[in-house]
C-alpha cells in the first residue's frame, strides 16, 4: 500500500514502523510498532496492556492521522471509556469522529452449547466491518485469549487465532494483541507468541517495599534495532509514559539563562553569573568538605528567588539537613513552610533504581520545580551496578533538561586515586562540576574547591579556598604561596602579614599627606600676609589719590569765583583767557 | 443444575397445557459454505422433528449483513440463536450433534 511506504520513509529503511506516539516507546523501538503487523504486548494481570493499546489507538488517531478499532474481549465499552478518561482520552468523541470504533466481543458462557464444526467467521466479519467503518489502519485486540475461556475447543481456537493473525496482516493494519501472563517462565498463557513472530512487549507489574513499579520490556523485534533492558514506565494523567524519554536522542532545548548559585564569589567563578538554568551539576568531594552546604545555598537563592526546588536525599533527614545548614546561617525552614521547597527522603536501599528513577519522575512531574537537588547520587550505587547508575542518571538528567530543571547532583569521592577518574560514570553527563577538596597542610585540613570543567563559560581556573562562617559559604580572597594557594592559618598568616605591610604603608602615605597640607597651610599664611601688607600700602595711596582730587576740585572752584567777581570781562572771555588765580595774581 | 432441571420439567409441562408457542430461531451464517448449508438443513430436520408446526427460522448471513452480528454477539459461525422462549440460547457449530442440539435448546435434558 501507498500509504504504508509514504508514512515510513523516516524510520529503519529494513521495516516500517508506526509511531505508538506514547511516549518513550517510540525511542526505545527505534520509531514504533512494526507497520500492518500485529505486536503481542503480554504482561500479568494490571500490567497496563489494555490502556498501552488504547493510547496506541488515541495517539493513532489524534496525532498520526490514523483511525483505529478496539477490540476488547473482557472490557465492556463504557468500562473503557471511563478507563481512558482517566488518561485524558476521551473515547466518546473520537467514536463520534469515527476515528475509533470500539467492539465488545462477549460469550456468556452460560448461553453457549458447540454441536459440531464452526469456525471464528463472525469474529473476521466484525472486524473487517468495523475496520471498513472507520478505514481503520491500527488494531487492538484485548485480550483475544479470554475466547479459550469461553469456547471449550482450544484446537480450533488456536487454529483460527493463527488465521485472524494472517489476516490482520493481510489487511496491513498495524495490530496490538494483548494476552495475559500467568506465570513467570512462559509469554502467554496460551502460547500466543508462537502466531505473533514480528514484535514481543512484555509488562510487568511489581510491587517492592510498598512501591509499584511497572516495567517494559522489548523481547523481540525481527529485523529492528531496539532497548534491550527493562524500562520502567508510568500511568498517570497524560497516559503511558517509558522511562528513558529522550535518552537515545540529544535534543533539549538550551537555554542561555543563568541561575545564581547563592554564593556570590563562585558565581564570580563561573563567568559572574553562575550556572545555566537546566544543567546538571556536579559538586563532588570528599566527605566533610561542604557538598551539601554548596547545594543548599543555591536552594535557598532559588527559594527566595520564588522558583521550586525538590531536594532528594539520601543521607540525611531533611531536619538534619535544615539544622545542618542553619549552622552556616541558611535557613531553609520558610522555604519549606511556603511549599517552595520539598524534600524527599529515603534510603537508597529502599528499591531499585527504576524505583528511584520513577518516584523522581513522578515528584518532578508533580511539583514542577526549576531545581532539582540529588544529595548524595553516589548513595544510589549502593543500588545498581555502574552502569544502571549511569543510565539512570542519563535518564533522570534528560529528563530535567527536557524541562530545562537545574540539577545538582552531588558526589561522595572516596579517598586515593585521582578525583577526576573516579567519577567517570557520571562527569562525563554533567555540565559543570565543582570539586571540592579537603587539604592538610601544616596541621590543619582546609577546604578547597575549583571548577573542574562548566561548560558554555569563561569559568575561573584557580583553586580557590572556601570557608563555611556563621553567614554562609565565603570564598576569601587567593593567596599564593610557593605551594599554590595557601590555606587556612598558612593564609591568616599571609593575610595578617599582609595587613600589616599594608598599614605601614598607608601610614607612610598619611603622613605625606599631612605633611602637603601643613606646607600648604604654611603657604597661605605667607600669602595672607602678602596680601595684608599689599593692601595697607594699596589703602595708603589711595588715600593721597583723593586728597589731591580734592585739592583740584577746590582750586578750580575758586576759580569760578573770580571770573564771577570780575564781571567786566566778556563771559566768552573769561572762558578763553587764562586768568591766573587770584592767589596767584 | 437440579433447580435449572425442574425448571425445565415445569417449563415443558407449562408449554403443552398451553401451547402452541412459537419458537423464534435465527441461523447466521456466512455465504453459503459447505458448513452453512448443512447447518441449515440439520437445523430443518430438527425442527420437523421436534417443533414441527411452532417454529420460525430466520438465517441471516453476516457477509451481506455484517452489522448484525453484534447484535447477537456472534464470535463463532455457524451460530443458532434461540430468541424464544426466553431466555436467549445460543448453540455453535454445523448442528451435526442433534442430541448437543436439543439439549442447548432444552428441548432435551443435559446428560
């Protein structure tokens, strides 16, 4: 068929495949199901095989264009309908869109009486009339095998099961065929995996320390690539969804925000504004050397900044870790009164590492945080072998990143060999890692901590000595001594010495500087005198400048006066001639 | 089973005091198979025999009728469905088995 080519030309160029669209599923089996050929999906009894098919059908039909039938031996419809709203599917309208046609096949036992030949033909002309229906391209039988409950001839049973299989192939509908499990060693209970060659899931249901984990596991896929090892997979509001999200592809978003991690001076560290908002942190070191303190303070700036944050820890009960870290003056009591800050504590021991891996899926689905705090990861090796540990975190960070959630994750490293070889599980996941450093050096251990690697940053590349005081975390300034960077006393000492130069020259320099002022003062009294002296001899002449005005102005009033006493003379006369004064005359 | 017995007994001595009831039979098959014509012609001679005069039969075939086969919830073909006397019967198979037959139309006793 066209259809079947046109919509495969993305997927393994060996087999067709028919995207489930649940998620996880489609990266675990390399693209789908295999395409127009029935999958045998087995697992015990509420394993998830009857809400598996039915999101198959919801997905088909809502996201891939392709409308499916339900077959359901055990489930009456309106049980099905209620079951998928519990998922978010609402059966009623993609029935009414004729995107779905469900089918309830029930013998009643009880009615029944065989006499003589028959075959399943009323099975094959319901099916094929309920596929016409809806042209129909996905096929969930649920569980065909309750028919070996009701007809008592498992020969013809079996015999016509194996043609319906044919059948459905020949008709290219891409078939979920769903059976029970009962015991442990076999598939099915009545060996439906002998017809169904192309494609085994197996589910399974477990309950461990009062924690359910459901698990998916391929068995076989001919002719595909696909995850080999056991899945964990949940049921909640948005349907089925396998564990490994997006573990095989490297798609997450990245975003170029940045989050401070509380501590000002590593912030300066790390390119002066801290980590980027959805990476994963690494802060490793011995024990004792304050990875949890570090971790804590970028809580409690999260916590003031309003975000979310959802601390896992393994070692300590959570009031420890606020009484701990009140120590150090982090309070992180109101963060966790307001509901921003939630703890989840438990003992490493207390299940598998799908265990984990699945409660911290369904905490970070439930309270959304935008920090996300593993404290120690380390304890969880205790668990699994490296590599579960490895893909679990490659799991559990995906699926952080996925919704751009800033982990940290912090180490225990045990002592002898190189730090940097001992993490090589995990580092190689993370995008920044600290590493912290317990130092001895002249009786005294000292805390140290540099940025190993932080990656899309200008991160400092000097050790730096930290100090936990009553007001947090404090990175004192760098002292280099002829062994690298001194710490603690060896530090004090540099620093006091230090100090101590430092005064010394200040003082010299104040005393330079009073000395410039008292010169200065000097300086202006001589000026002021100056200017004293200059003004007394200035006020003196001026003094003899107007008593000679004076004396000018009264000689020229005489002067009038005598031209007036002689009148006889021609007033023009008196202008022109120049008489000489009276005194004078 | 022993009250489903009686039952039966009182059901039977309940038909001959006021018979004639009719018995309602649908046959469905699919086309006309070798399996299906014999079918019919086994349930033909039963009825004869045993209903003669009280019976109707209606033979549906699925294959120009798909959409009633849920109806009856039809899984196996050949299927005879007693639709009366209540309560609904159903008996799969070509009917070869006469004695299998009346005994899932009650029309004889199990064992």
């Amino acid at each position: 068929m066209a259809q079947n080519k046109k919509a495969n030309n993305t997927s393994s160029r060996t087999l067709p495949k028919a995207p489930t669209g649940i998620q996880g599923l489609d990266e675990i089996t390399w693209g789908g199901l295999p395409r127009g050929r029935p999958t045998l999906v087995s697992g015990t009894a509420g394993s998830g095989k009857t809400l598996l098919g039915l999101e198959f059908l919801v997905r088909g039909a809502t996201q891939y264009n392709e409308p499916g039938v339900f077959m359901s031996f055990e489930e009456p419809v309106q049980d099905l309908a209620k079951n998928a709203a519990s998922l978010g599917f609402d059966l009623d309208r993609l029935v009414a869109e004729k995107k779905l046609f469900l089918d309830h096949v029930f013998i009643e036992r009880s009615q029944i009486e065989e006499t003589g030949e028959y075959d399943l033909d009323g099975l094959f002309i319901r099916l094929a009339d309920a596929l016409q229906r809806v042209r129909a391209r996905r096929v969930v039988l649920d569980t065909i095998e309750a028919l070996f409950g009701e007809l008592s001839n498992p020969g013809i049973l079996r015999a016509e099961i194996r043609r319906l299989f044919s059948w459905l192939k020949k008709k290219r509908v891409t078939a979920v065929i769903t059976a029970e499990r009962d015991h442990p060693n076999g598939l099915t209970r009545h060996g439906l995996e002998e017809f169904v060659s192309d494609c085994v899931i197996l589910l399974d249901h477990r309950i461990r320390e009062e924690v359910s984990t459901r698990r998916l596991r391929i068995v076989k896929y001919r002719g595909s690539t696909h995850g080999t090892s056991e899945y964990p997979f949940l049921i909640d509001e948005h349907g089925i969804s396998v564990l490994p999200i997006s573990s095989l592809r490297l798609d997450h978003e990245a975003p170029a925000q940045r989050i401070s991690s509380g501590i000002p001076d590593l912030d300066g560290m790390l390119g002066g504004k801290g980590f980027y908002q959805g990476s994963s942190v690494l802060i490793s070191g011995s024990s004792g050397t304050g990875k949890t303190s570090i971790a804590a303070h970028l809580v409690e700036a999260a916590c003031r900044r309003g975000e979310r944050c959802l601390y896992f820890a393994f070692e300590e009960s959570p009031r420890q870790i606020i009484r701990n870290m009140r120590s150090i003056g982090i309070d992180l009591e109101p963060a966790v009164r307001k509901g921003l800050l939630e703890f989840h504590a438990a003992r490493p021991t207390y299940g598998g590492i799908e265990e984990h891996l699945t409660l911290a899926h369904k905490l970070v689905s439930r309270s959304q945080p935008r920090v996300v705090v593993v404290d120690p990861v380390t304890n969880l090796i205790v668990v699994g072998a490296q590599h579960e540990v490895r893909s679990m975190l490659t799991r559990l960070i995906d699926f952080l990143k996925a919704r751009q959630i800033t982990a940290i994750f912090t180490s225990l490293t045990v002592g002898g060999g190189p730090p940097e070889a001992s993490e090589v599980a995990v580092s190689s996941l993370m995008d920044t890692w600290l590493l912290l450093q317990s130092i001895e050096v002249g009786g005294e251990r000292n805390r140290r901590l540099y940025v190993l690697k932080s990656r899309g940053m200008r991160h400092s590349n000097q050790m730096r000595e930290f100090v936990l005081t009553d007001h947090g975390l404090r990175l004192p300034d760098v002292y280099l001594g002829p062994e690298g960077v001194l710490t603690g006393s060896a530090r004090l000492s540099q620093e006091v010495r230090e100090k101590a130069a430092d005064t010394v020259r200040r003082q010299a320099l104040e005393s330079r500087r009073r000395e410039l002022e008292r010169n200065r003062q000097i300086f202006e009294a001589r000026l002021a005198l100056l200017r004293a002296e200059f003004e007394t001899e200035e006020e003196k002449i001026q003094q003899s400048i107007s008593e000679s005005e004076l004396l000018r102005e009264k000689l020229a009033q005489d002067r009038t006066l005598m031209v007036r006493s002689r009148k006889a003379d021609s007033p023009s006369g008196s202008k022109e001639g120049r008489a000489p004064g009276p005194r004078a005359g | 089973m022993l009250t489903t017995k009686t039952n039966n007994r009182a059901r039977r001595r309940h038909q001959r005091r006021r018979k004639p009831e009719i018995w309602k039979l649908r046959l469905y098959v699919a086309g006309q198979t070798l399996r299906s014509i014999r079918a019919l012609a086994n349930l033909k001679a039963l009825c004869e025999q045993h209903l003669k005069g009280r019976y109707q039969v209606e033979v549906i075939d699925l294959l120009k009728h798909p959409q009633l086969a849920r109806g009856d919830q039809i899984v196996a073909l050949p299927t005879l469905v007693r639709k009366l006397p209540v309560p609904v019967r159903k008996i799969i198979g070509d009917l070869s088995d006469t004695r299998g037959v009346l005994v899932g139309l009650e029309l004889r006793e199990r064992g």
